[in-house]
C-alpha cells in the first residue's frame, strides 16, 4: 500500500520540487500517493484571507484555525486503502468463507505533521517512526505560525500530531522543511530507494557516527595520491579496509560532532581489535 502524503501549503508551486527525483519517481511507481493542497481553496472571504493579527499584541500575523480546521478535516478524512478489509472482499464472494473475517479492518494510522521551528527535533529516528503510517498530513504555516488551538483541536480528537523542527535556524514557513521530512521519511519505504544497501550501511553507522570519507578513480589526483596517504584502501584486505573506515569514521564525527561521539554505541567506538 502506497504512503499518502498531502501538505497543505498557501504556496502549492513550492512543493512542485516532489514531482522530481527519486519522490515523483516513487508515486508514478505506485510508492507513495502525493496530494498538495492550497490552504486558501477553504477560505469563503474575497480576498481569501489566512491570517490575522495575534491576540495580545505583537508583531507579524497568525494563521486562522477556522482556515486551518476546514483542510484539516477534510484532508484528513481522505479515503485510503484499508488492507485486510479490501484484500478479502474479493475472495469472499468468489471461495467459501474458510476464515472469518474481522467486522473491521485496522485503522489506518494517520500522522498530522506541523513543521515549525518551536517543535521537536525532527531526526533520523523521527523519519523511521514517520515512515511506519498510512498517511502523513503536513500543515505548511507562514507569517509567525498557526493558531496553537489547531494543534490542540486535533490531538484531543484522537490524531497522532507531530511538531517538527529540522534544525536551530529560521526558515520562512514551513514549505521546505515539509520537503526536508519527506525526502528523509520516503527514501525509508520499501522499494523507493534504489539500492536498500545503502540503507542498511546507514542504520549501522548513520545515527552514530558520521560516514568515513569516500574516493574513486583516479588514484592520484592533483598531487593527493591514495596509494601514498591511504595505500590500505588499495590492498583488497576487506577487512583492513573496514577497519580503516571505522577508524576514519571515529577520527571525523570526534573532531565535526563531539556530541555524537558522547552519545555513541561503544561498540562503535571499541577499537580493541585494531591491528597494531
Ligand atoms: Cl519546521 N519551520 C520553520 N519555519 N523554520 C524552521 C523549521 C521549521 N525547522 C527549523 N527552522
């Protein structure tokens, strides 16, 4: 069954960056099921507006919950697939009942996505547990965010709501962290990657420690030659050559990520078996 995503932006052209690549590839493969919604289609005023001025005082505007509230029910009361349900009401008409089947199949798991600077932080793991639902909605906010009722609204009503941040810095909206958490959440569902090796290799050292450095032919280039600075690399000793990486890996995340090594497995950081 394909991943439904729909994001619900004032900026719709923004999002059109998904119909490319290895997204737009994915959902004409039948992977994932993309919806971009324009936020103002909800309005009913003139001018289409979705903002207003924050109440107490302050500068910039607020996104409208009534705006807000109108998409978000609507798109999140989309159909989708069903599993159980769809797969066995074919069979059933066609063989005798030979198992019963469940009055109901198993609700969907629908995540409603909020990127905002004030929300979590959106991390390798983040994409992981978001890569597991049926349906990720993504509520693109502007100007200085959205009524915080709206958030509240849904998660009393039972929705799995989900602030993200990708980082500590200001973006301008939402849009391109939405396209951030996509690309990070899409390229985990099965068959949308290309090569699910690398996948593997990333779940083995990508949360820990940063990558080793990588090189490719020619050996020796402007004056930088492997075969003098790193001739292990060049010995076709697998597991010399492993070990190298590892230790490369160890050398880069202390010296660019203090913080991962801090928090690292130590049996990443065990080197005991180091040849001497
Ligand atoms: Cl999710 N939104 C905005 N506007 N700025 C951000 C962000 C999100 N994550 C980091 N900065």
């Amino acid at each position: 069954e394909p991943l439904r995503l729909d994001v619900v932006t004032i900026f719709p052209d923004y999002l059109r960056v998904l119909d490319l690549s290895l997204i737009g590839r994915a959902a004409t493969d039948g992977l994932l099921d993309l919806h971009v919604h324009d936020l103002r289609d909800w309005t009913h005023d003139r001018h289409r507006t979705v903002d207003d001025t924050p109440i107490g005082g302050g500068a910039g505007m607020v996104m409208k919950p009534d705006v807000w509230g109108a998409a978000l029910d609507d798109v999140l009361s989309s159909a989708l697939p069903t599993g159980p349900m769809d797969a066995a009401a074919g069979a059933d008409a066609a063989s005798p009942a030979a198992e019963p089947i469940a009055a109901r199949p198993n609700e969907p798991r629908r995540v409603l996505v909020i990127p905002t600077p004030s929300g979590d932080l959106f991390t390798q793991r983040t994409a992981e547990d978001l890569a597991g639902a049926d349906q990720l909605v993504f509520a693109c906010g502007r100007y200085e965010g959205i009524d915080a009722r709206v958030a509240e609204h849904y998660a009393a009503r039972g929705v799995e709501v989900h602030e993200a941040s990708i980082g500590d810095y200001v973006l301008n909206g939402g849009e391109a962290a939405a396209l951030v958490m996509i690309e990070a959440i899409a390229r985990l569902r099965p068959g949308v990657l290309g090569n699910p090796e690398s996948i593997v290799e990333e779940s083995h050292t990508g949360v820990g420690l940063l990558e080793y450095p990588v090189y490719t032919r020619p050996v020796a280039w402007r004056g930088r030659d492997l075969a003098a600075t790193q001739p292990v690399l060049l010995s076709g000793d697998h597991a010399r050559i492993a070990r190298h990486r590892r230790d490369q890996a160890i050398a880069r995340t202390a010296e660019r990520r203090p913080d991962l090594i801090a928090r690292a497995d130590p049996a990443l950081l065990d080197v005991g078996d180091r040849v001497a």
